[in-house]
C-alpha cells in the first residue's frame, strides 16, 4: 500500500511539473507579446501624432478612441478631453442653418452602422468654441 502511495504521489508530482513548466512558458510568451504591444502601441503614437493632418478613430458605439493632435487642434480640443466621447455631439451636431443634426440622419455616423461608403462635401463641423 505505501508502494502505492508513493507511487501515486511521484506521478502527482510530475504532472505538477510539467504543468507548471508550461504555465511558466505561456507566462513568458504573454508577457513577451504584451512587451511587443507597448512597442508597436508607442510606434503607432509617435507615426499618429508626427502626420499634419487631423486623424481620429472611432468604436462601434461611434466614441473616440484615438484622435491625434492634429486633429484635437483643429476642433479647439485637447485630444485627452475627447477620448471616450461621441463625436457626433462633439463637433457634428448641428447643420450649417443652426438646426439640429441628429445623429441619425449624418452620414458619418451610417456608415459607421452599417460599412456603407458615402461621400459629402458639404458637412459643417464645430469648434469647441463655437465657431
């Protein structure tokens, strides 16, 4: 009987190791993609915010998820004070007559929804001042 325990024990304790060595091994494969995410995520900031031209990204639910100090500056924003916000009440909220511009009826806003192209040229956007 205590050959068998003994026994029993061993095997328990090689199968500990062995899923503890492979623990320890997917550990280091997350922590090593985690390492290349900041860089890539850096890379991506730095490409992001050296580019002229205002660039801003948005989510499913149509909120900032990225906007680059280009893009802030030329609505009269810091580019922190828009994260998480819905742009469309931002700065496309009323038409260019002063009447309200629901989210519903903006193009920008569709082709979000549903991936549809559309081109406008005569869309009116807002500062944070006003203007």
């Amino acid at each position: 009987m205590a050959d068998l325990v003994r026994e029993l024990t061993q095997d328990l304790e090689e199968k500990v190791r062995i899923l503890t060595q492979e623990l320890e091994e997917k550990t280091a494969e997350q922590e090593k993609s985690a390492q290349e995410n900041v860089v890539l995520a850096r890379r991506s900031n730095l490409i992001l915010q050296a580019i002229s031209e205002g660039i801003y990204g948005v989510d499913s639910r149509e909120k900032t998820t990225f906007i680059n100090n280009a893009g802030a500056a030329m609505i009269g924003w810091q580019a922190r004070e828009l994260i998480g916000q819905h742009q469309h009440v931002v700065m496309h909220h009323t038409k260019v007559d002063g009447s309200p511009y629901p989210s519903e009826d903006c193009p920008i806003c569709l082709t979000s929804r549903d991936g549809k192209p559309r081109t406008m040229d005569h869309e009116v956007f807002w500062r944070k001042d006003g203007s």
